[in-house]
C-alpha cells in the first residue's frame, strides 16, 4: 500500500504543495527590485504601505510580527528606517544593506552640512537613499540575489537568470535616461529634501541644493531666505517637491516667481511590484526632471 501511494504522489505533485520562501522589503523602492529577482519564484511582500515615509515611520505589533515570519527581510538600515533598529537586532532572517561592503555608499564629511540632528548620519555618515543609483541598484540586486540563493538553493538557476535580466534590463533603462537627460543637465533646480545625490551624480545633473536635509526637520529661515534670492534668477528652471510631504513651504518661497514646480516620488509610491516597474520608475524619474528643467 506505501508502494501504491508512493507511486501516486508525484514530484510534481510534491512540487505543488512545496511553499514558497516569504521575502519582505521595508520599502517599496526595494521592493520594485526585490521583485524582480523573485519572478517565478514567489511574491515579495512590502512593510510601508503608499505614501508612507520611511522617515517618521512608527512601527505596529503587527509589523513585529510580520517581521519575525518572513524568511527574508530586506531593509537599507537604520540610517533611513530608524523605527527598525531595536527589533531587527540580532536577526536572522534579516538583510542590511548598508553594511555590504560590495555596495557603493555616498559618504558625508562633517564639513558638508550633514550634522548630527539631520536624521541620517547617526549610524554612519552616508546618503541611504541606495535605491537612487544605478550602480547601487545593480550592487544591491547581486547582494539579494546571493542571499535568496543561500536560502533558497533549489531555485538557485532561477534566481541567477533573474538578476542577469535584471542587469541588462537596468543597462538599457540607464542609456535611455542618459540620452532624456543630457539636453537639460546643466539647467539648475532645487529638491525638497537631500535624497537625489546617487541619481544626480551619476546623470550629472545640477542640483543647486535643497529645503531640507530630511523631511523631519523644517527648512530654516536662512536656507529660505538663500532659496527664494536664488530664484529671483534666471539660473533657477525648476523647484521639485515630494508627493509625501506638503509642499506649502516650497509654494511660499516660489509664489511671485516664474520658475516651474515639478515633483520626484523617491519612494515609488504609484508604482505596483510587476515586472519592469523598478526601471519604469527611473525612467520616470527622468521624464520629471526633463519636463521641469525645459523652459
């Protein structure tokens, strides 16, 4: 009789009720990349929900406990999402990508204005905003792809074809924005707050600064007063603000002037985790600043 249901239990039927590994992002941005190395495999599953800021997040029981199920947790690291750090102390089933060496960080010095009360630099004086960079994206895609086969080695060739679809896929997105870009990278503007460095220096784009360093911490007068001389000039094409935030401080500061109001989303907040959106969201990226750096 154990013979007989041997023979009637296939592997593929075996295969059918296997479960998949459960993978997790603290944000979307890296869910949009996650999800890309996961194809076929299984779903990778976010803990911000739309326009949820990573930046005065506070976490829930519930989050807890997601967080202690899942067989992978992705997050930047404390620098951005500081609401984790005490539960994801000593985890194991959790993945810090700013402590991967592989991965190219943008580093502060004490001289640039990235002070202690900033909100970012009190576990590592650096721009956590890796997602931005397409040298970061693809350094960060190779240390979740690693990982995932660690964990889930069955699916190992799956994962491998994923990231090197992930790699051309990012190359072709990078020399399209490179050509959207290049009319307009001389043209100066000012962002809502300081999270562009990655994408703006590697697209060599002019970022004549911004309101803030992060979004918890109001702009001051003086940086008010700076902004609003600088846009009485005709050096100044655009203001871009955030999809999260009230921009009733940047509307203040532009009311009179002729220069263009445009918006970055740097948390993807539209974009659903389908194949193609994480490079959808760059290119966007681009269009955006294309469309206000245009007079």
């Amino acid at each position: 009789m154990a013979t007989l249901i041997g023979m009637l239990v296939t592997p593929a039927a075996w295969a059918e009720t296997e479960q998949p590994i459960t993978v997790m992002t603290s944000i979307k941005p890296l869910q949009l990349i996650t999800s890309e190395l996961t194809h076929g495999v299984t779903e990778t599953q976010v803990l911000l929900s739309t326009n949820t800021s990573p930046h005065d997040y506070a976490l829930k029981p519930s989050d807890v406990k997601k967080l202690k199920t899942v067989d992978l947790f992705v997050w930047v690291g404390p620098g951005l999402e500081s609401f984790l750090e005490g539960v994801m102390q000593n985890s194991q089933n959790a993945l810090q990508l700013d402590q991967q060496a592989s991965i190219d960080k943008i580093e502060y010095d004490e001289h640039e204005g990235h002070d202690h009360d900033d909100g970012h630099d009190h576990h590592g004086n650096y721009n956590p905003h890796l997602w931005l960079g397409p040298i970061q994206a693809a350094q960060m895609a190779k240390v979740i792809s690693d990982k995932l086969i660690k964990i889930d080695p069955e699916h190992s060739k799956e994962y491998q074809a994923n990231f090197q679809s992930f790699i051309l896929n990012l190359d072709t997105t990078v020399d399209s924005i490179k050509h959207q870009l290049e009319p307009v990278k001389q043209h100066g503007y000012y962002v809502f707050h300081d999270a562009y460095d990655y994408y703006e220096e590697y697209f060599g784009l002019n970022n004549l600064g911004h309101f803030t360093v992060s979004p918890e911490r109001r702009p001051g007068a003086k940086t008010l007063i700076d902004i609003r001389t600088a846009l009485q000039s005709d050096k100044v094409y655009c203001v871009f603000s955030e999809p999260q935030f009230t921009p009733a401080v940047i509307n203040s500061v532009m009311r009179g002037t002729d220069v263009k109001h445009g918006v970055l989303d740097p948390l993807a907040t539209k974009y659903r985790a389908e194949p193609g959106a994480y490079f959808k969201f760059i290119q966007d990226l681009a269009t955006s600043y294309s469309d206000c750096l245009t007079r």
